[in-house]
C-alpha cells in the first residue's frame, strides 16, 4: 500500500485538476488547473523512474550503491518542466489580455466566437 | 558518407536557427530577406530529404553520436540516444507541409509592413516550422512531445498575433487550455510506454509490442490527443475560432501542422501499434471520427457568414476524408486480401489527399487573406463584386473551390475517387456520406464565390485594388502546385503517394531500418 | 501506363479526356455564342437592368443578396438539425473541455472494453 502512495497523489492531482478545468469558472483558476495537471504528469514521470532504495543515477556520485534511479524520467521531467513554465506563462499573458478587452473573468462570459 | 545523412537534423535546425537570428534584425528589409532565405532554404532541404528517402531508404539519424543503442560490458544493448527516422511517409509530409509553408511564408511579407514587431512573427513563424518538421521526422516518443509542444507555443503565439482585437485572443486562450491538456494526456501515454518497456524509441517499442490494458490506454490517450490537434469532430471547436483569427498565412500554415499531428497518429497506428493489435475497433474508432468530422464540418460551414470561419470548418471536413482513408487502410492491415482489394487503394486516396488538402486549403485562406488585406473584412455579408477588382485573386479562388470541391478534372477529385470507390467496397454508406460532404463542399464555396466576387460592385468597395505582387506570387505557388498534381495524377500516385503509403503499411521496415537484425 | 490515367482498381481516370471535354464544351459554347443577334449596341436602352419594373438602386449593396441569405431554405428547412449543431458550439471553454473527456471515455471504453 505504502508503494502506491505516489500513484495515488498522482491519480488525486490529476482529477483535482480536471476538476478545476471543467466545473471553475475563473479562467485564472483554471490556468492553475492546467498547471496542477502538469504536476501531476511530472510526478507521473518521476515516480516511474523511482526504484525503492535506488541512488541519484550520477555514476560517479553514486557511491557504493548497487542500485540507482531510472535518469530518463528525470530528463524528461526537467524538459516537462520547461515546457509547462513557457506554457503557463503565455496562459496567464492572454488572461491579462483577455481581462483587457473583456473586463471579465468569467469563462461562461468570453464567448464571442460560437456557431 | 555524404552530407545528406545530415538532413533530418538540419531541416529542424535551420528553422530554429532563423527563429532566433530573426529576433536580432533591426532593419524590416534586411528580416524580410532572412525570412525568405530561410523559407527557401528548409524548403529545398525537405525537398532533398524526400529525394534522398526515395533513392535510398528510410533514413535514420543519430543525435549526438554514431549509434543509436549502448552496449553493456555484459552484452546487453540499450537503446539510449535521440533518433530521428524518415521514412517515404514522414518525408512526403514533410515536403508537401513546407511547400504550403513557403507559400504562407512569401504571403505574410508583405503583411510584415503593416504591423510594427514583424521579427516576433517571423520568430514564431519559423519555431512552428521547426515544431511541424520536427514532428515529421523525429523517432523518438519523448521528442514528438517536444515538437509537438514547440509547435502548439508558436501557434498560440501566432493565433493571438492580432492582440488588440477581442477575438483573436479568446481563440488562442481557448486552443491554449486544450491543447496543453491534451498535450499532457499525450505525456502520460508516452510515460506508460516507458514504464512498460523501458525506452521511448518508436521502433525499438514497436518491436517489442504486446499489446495489453497499459498499452490500449496509451494508445487511447495517443488517439484521442493527436486528433484534438488535427481537429476531428467531436474535439473541432477550437479549429475555426484559431483559423479563423489567425492572420490568413498564418492559418495557411497551420492546416499543416495539423497535418502533422495527423501524421503522429497514423505513425502510432501503424507503426507503432500495427497488427499486434488484434481487431478492428481502432480502425473503426478512426473511421467514425473521419465520418463525422465529414459531415459535421461541412453542415457547419454551409451556414456560416465569415469567410476564414467558413474555409476552417471545411478543413475539418477535409480532415475527415484523410482519417477515413487512412482509416480504412487500417481496417484491411491484417489481412493482405483486403489491403489488395481496398486497403492500399484507400491509403492512396487519404495520402493524395493530405497534400492536396495543403495545397488548395492552403490557397483559399490565402485567398481569404488577401480580400482582408484589400477590403479589411471578410465578412461575406460586407462584400461583393470583387471579381473587377481583384482578377488574380478570383481566379486563384476558382481554381481552389473548384479543387476542394472535387470537381473534375482537379486534383481534389482524384483522391477523393480513390476514397469513394474504395470506401463502396467496405460499406456504401461511407462512400454515401463522403459523396453528400463533397456536393455540400461545393455548395458552400458556391456561396463564397457568389457573395464575394459576383453580384454588382458595392459603393463602399469602390478603391480596392489587386494585392500586392508579393502575395498573388504566395498564391501563385500554391496554384501552380495544384494545376500540376491534377495534371500529372499518375506521376505524383507512383512517385510521391504510393512509398509513402507502402511505407505507412510496412511496419517490419520501419522497426528494421533502426533495429537491424537484433536487440 | 497512359499519360494522366490513374486506375483505381475498380474503374480509371484520366485527366485529358476532361481537358478535352472542356475544350470542345467551350468551342460549343462560342459557336452558341457567335449565332447570337448582331444589333445589340452598347450605350442604348438595351444595357439597362430589368429590375422587376421597379427603379434601380443606385448602390449594388440593395441589388445583392446578402450571405446570410444563401441557402435560405435549405437552413430553415433542416433548422431544427442546426439548432442543435449550433447550440454544441457554445463557445465557452468548460463545454470544450468537458467534450473532450467525454470522448476520451467514450474511447476508452471501446478500446480497452
């Protein structure tokens, strides 16, 4: 049980987030939403890579250990990261636009483009 | 060796390159140069890359070193290092999207006058280059989520480029939320994969496949992500918000990117996944979403009054044709009966249609660009009579309606043959719904053709002139393309389309041409 | 293999046969046109719109049909099939997302199922 801990955060985060981007009608709440979900896949990303009692994957760091961490995941993570950073930040830049010119938040309100 | 094995990684760097170089230019004529030597050039290198693919082989490339896998003091081999891999279809693609580029390219030059931070645009412009031949070539899962991610920034960028108008900015907000979630989605498929197999190389997975609950989950979330970014029906809504608020090249140029998430899933469905898995459900899945984005899309489009509005809708409906196509290839892949009987015919037709699709998709949004340049509107209820005024353009627009109409003798019309007839094989129906989407296609164009440019000329239209030789050039590429694919039918199906689509269907190749003999 | 045909496996095309059906229906159509009455002359009572007896609008702006007008029975016909097309694309983001869930499940459950 102890083991399936971080899958289960994962699993939490994730539909935390899920939550906050279908039913939160603040477009900043759901910029966070998106950016919870983003964690959630990180940790998704790390925990897979995580080999109970392993060591950091630097082979000459490592020390005496025989078992180290999966790096891969660790790689991919750091680039997620980057990724996410580049993305919430243009998310949060076109929320301050779209205050600009619709004076709201509401994501039920800014829906000039249907049909 | 010669310097063409180089080509994959260079077709991505000199995009990225020019991205960043571009920001640095102070004098607008000397970026405008740049911009068109650079479009011009990665151009010529995916052309070479396609040339060098036809010649030789499915190319692999190693970034960063000679070999691709690790080999332990203990004999075992690990697949470490960043591939790329081109085969017939991904170097079709990616030539078919940078001709369609370079003509949105030389279209937006002179839109570069008109607004003061021209270097952001080319920058953003050429990262989503970079981000769209990225995805074409690359053979590794965690780098396609790279690109893919490089690519969907650029577009945002791009989409929002108008910021002082309202519009613009709600369609980019909106793509942006989508398309991160699903970009996340795709994430945690490619993090399944890694957990299961141990290596995020397309081919070294697609060897090793065996097909579970883990693997159909990822596959699900593959799916699912990669035709939000195509644009399929149900997942379209962002898709004519984002065309239709794009500046008109810039729209051009994302009807490929799309493509290339297309291209993604096909990759995954054939490549990766292939005949281990069992049954026809994927197929189906693919098929249905092809019929509905059809139909949908073009039922949506008949009713619209704004032009780009309009024309992204049908892009929806164009995609449908390609996934149903495709989809059917799918369908016959286990049995080298059916692929004989409709299968491979059905391929062809999807992959016919794929450029074609990027090249008359691409001339009407140019087309709709230059009546925004001239007029200011696109709005088709504000126009009319323009055919006086702006001859070129109404005769770039009759060919393109006529094209995307699938009227005869066009180029349209021939891979939209190959798909009814193969499609009457599996069931008339498909072939019914893709008969009604295609008279419904002309249907609106109709409309398009006789509100903007018949009818007699308006008063407040009476100073519009032709656009610029710059842009009727932009169009004339694409044009010219299309005159010459429907002229030559038989030449582009043996030379261009049917590698592709034999590549697509091989998978031993694929996995070969990375893997060799053994892991 | 001849010049422009493409064989689809169950029946073929080819692409100057449409040429040159196109270029004999427009010598048809000049010859048409070449039997026409020689006495039309420009400038005279016979250039001027017939516009259903009724005066002329001097803007083509009242002349044309509007976009929106297009089809004008096709939409009113099937209007209840476009209320409910239309009414999917509500425009607001939550819709979307909500939408996109549902078809991941709905996915899932042909796929994994």
């Amino acid at each position: 049980m102890i083991n399936n801990i971080p899958m289960l955060t994962v699993g939490a985060l994730f539909v935390i987030g899920l939550y906050g981007v279908l039913f939160k009608r603040n477009i900043i709440k759901i910029a966070i939403a998106v950016s919870i979900i983003e964690s959630s896949t990180n940790l998704f990303l790390i925990v897979l890579g995580y080999r109970t009692g392993g060591s950091i994957p630097v082979y000459t760091l490592a020390g005496e250990f025989k078992k180290m961490v999966l790096p891969t995941p660790q790689a991919l993570t750091l680039t997620a990261i980057v990724i996410g950073l580049a993305t919430t930040a243009l998310l949060l830049t076109l929320i301050m636009l779209l205050y600009k010119h619709y004076g709201t938040l509401d994501v039920h309100e800014i829906r000039r483009l249907r049909g | 060796m010669s310097w063409q094995v180089h080509l994959p990684a260079l077709v991505v760097s000199v995009p990225l390159l020019g991205a960043f170089i571009s920001i640095a230019m102070v004098k607008p004529r000397l970026r405008n140069l740049w911009f068109a030597t650079i479009l011009v050039a990665t151009t010529i290198l995916a052309f070479l890359m396609w040339r060098y693919v036809a010649i030789n082989g499915t190319l692999v490339y190693v970034m960063g070193g000679e070999r691709w896998n690790l080999t332990l003091p203990s004999g075992m081999t690990l697949p470490i290092r960043i591939i790329m891999e081109v085969d017939a279809f991904g170097a079709f693609m990616a030539l078919a999207g940078s001709i369609a580029t370079l003509a949105s390219g030389l279209f937006s030059v002179r839109f570069l006058d008109r607004v003061n931070d021209g270097n952001k645009f080319v920058a953003l412009f050429f990262l989503l280059f970079a981000g769209m031949l990225g995805l074409e070539v690359t053979g590794d899962f965690f780098n396609f989520f790279v690109f893919l991610e490089i690519a969907s920034v650029a577009s945002f960028g791009l989409i929002a480029f108008w910021r002082d108008r309202p519009e613009a900015i709600e369609a980019s907000f909106k793509y942006a939320v989508l398309s991160t979630f699903v970009a996340l989605i795709f994430l945690i498929g490619v993090g399944i994969l890694y957990g299961v197999y141990g290596t995020l190389n397309m081919a070294a997975i697609a060897k090793n496949m065996q097909v579970g609950f883990l693997e159909k989950l990822a596959l699900v979330l593959f799916i699912v992500s990669l035709a939000m970014k195509s644009g399929a029906v149900p997942l379209h809504m962002w898709e004519p918000d984002a065309y239709g608020q794009a500046p008109a090249g810039v729209s051009c140029f994302l009807v490929v990117v799309g493509q290339a998430s297309l291209y993604g899933m096909f990759r995954i469905a054939f490549s990766v996944y292939g005949q281990a898995f069992e049954g026809n459900v994927l197929a189906w899945v693919i098929i249905v979403l092809g019929l509905l984005s059809m139909f949908i899309g073009v039922i949506m489009a008949v009713i619209q009054k704004e032009a780009k509005r309009l024309m992204a809708y049908h892009c929806i409906s164009q995609t449908g044709y390609m996934l149903m196509g495709i989809g059917l290839g799918l369908l016959a892949l286990s049995s080298s009966q059916a692929m004989s009987e409709y299968g491979f015919t059905a391929m062809k037709g999807g992959i016919f249609h794929i450029i074609n699709n990027a090249m008359y998709k691409g001339l009407l949004f140019l087309t709709a660009g230059s009546l925004f340049y001239a007029t200011g509107t696109t709005n088709l209820n504000k126009l009319g009579g323009l055919a006086r005024k702006m001859p070129y353009t109404t005769f770039m627009f009759a060919v393109a309606a006529a094209a995307i109409a699938g009227l005869p003798p066009f180029n349209g019309f021939v891979s939209k043959l190959l798909i009814y007839e193969s499609s009457f094989v599996v069931h008339p129906f498909l072939a019914v719904v893709a008969m009604v989407t295609s008279i419904l296609t002309l249907a609106s164009f109709v409309k398009v053709f006789q509100s903007g440019f018949l009818g007699p000329s308006r008063d407040d239209l009476n100073n519009v002139r032709e656009v610029p030789l710059s842009m009727v050039v932009g169009m004339m590429v694409l044009c010219v393309m299309i005159i010459s694919l429907s002229m030559m039918p038989n030449w582009v199906l043996a030379n261009l389309i049917e590698p592709a689509a034999r590549d697509l269907v091989n998978q031993a190749s694929y996995i070969q041409a990375v893997m060799g003999s053994g892991l | 293999m001849v010049l422009g045909t493409v064989y689809t496996g169950f029946g073929f095309w080819n692409v100057y046969a449409w040429v040159m059906f196109f270029a004999l229906g427009a010598l048809i159509v000049l010859f048409l046109r070449s039997t026409g009455r020689g006495d039309y002359e420009k400038g005279t009572y016979q250039d001027e719109v017939f516009y259903g007896g009724n005066p002329v609008p001097q803007d083509g702006e009242d002349l044309a049909v509007p976009a929106s007008s297009s089809y004008w029975g096709f939409t009113k016909a099937l209007s209840r099939f476009y209320d409910v097309l239309v009414s999917m694309h509500t425009g607001i983001l939550s819709d979307y997302m909500g939408i996109l869930v549902v078809t991941v499940a709905v996915i899932s459950i042909l796929i994994l199922l």
